[in-house]
C-alpha cells in the first residue's frame, strides 16, 4: 500500500532528509529514516537496566569514608584552605 505525505511541513521534512542523506527519492528517503529509527529503538537499553549498571559501578567503588570532609576537600582544591 503506498504512503501519501498530505501535509506539507511533513513533505517539507522529506525532502530535507532526501537532500542530506543525498536519497535518489523522498522513498528513499522516508525509508531511511524510518530503518533508522527502528534500529535506534531496538538499540536503546531500558532505563532500569541503566540504572543497574550504575548502581553495581557505585558498589564497587565501596563504603563511602564517614570521616571525610567535603568542606576541608573544597577548601583545599580551590585554595582556600585558610579561610574560615
């Protein structure tokens, strides 16, 4: 069945994309961009699974160090170490 583009700004889009990716055809074009969108959604990994792998990176890192003093740390990167 074939597809009939009716709205110019959409048209307009078509032969945009015909023109950057150098397509013979709006088809061509359309079609591109269409595989290209599917292969981007196959790729994409789930939020969750993002998530997970941040989380085991930041258990490896370990226990953070109680004793540790942001203000002393920022203090003495920024060279203020004398200030208070």
């Amino acid at each position: 069945m074939p597809l009939y583009i009716r709205d110019d700004s959409v048209d307009g889009l078509a032969e945009k994309v015909m023109k950057a990716t150098g397509a013979k055809t709006k088809t061509d074009a359309v079609r591109a961009a269409l595989l290209a969108q599917l292969e981007a959604i196959r790729k994409k990994t789930p939020l969750i699974d993002t998530v997970r792998a941040l989380q085991d990176r930041v258990d490896c890192l370990g226990e953070a160090d109680p004793a540790f003093d942001q203000k002393a740390f920022s203090d003495e990167m920024w060279g203020d170490s004398d200030v208070h």
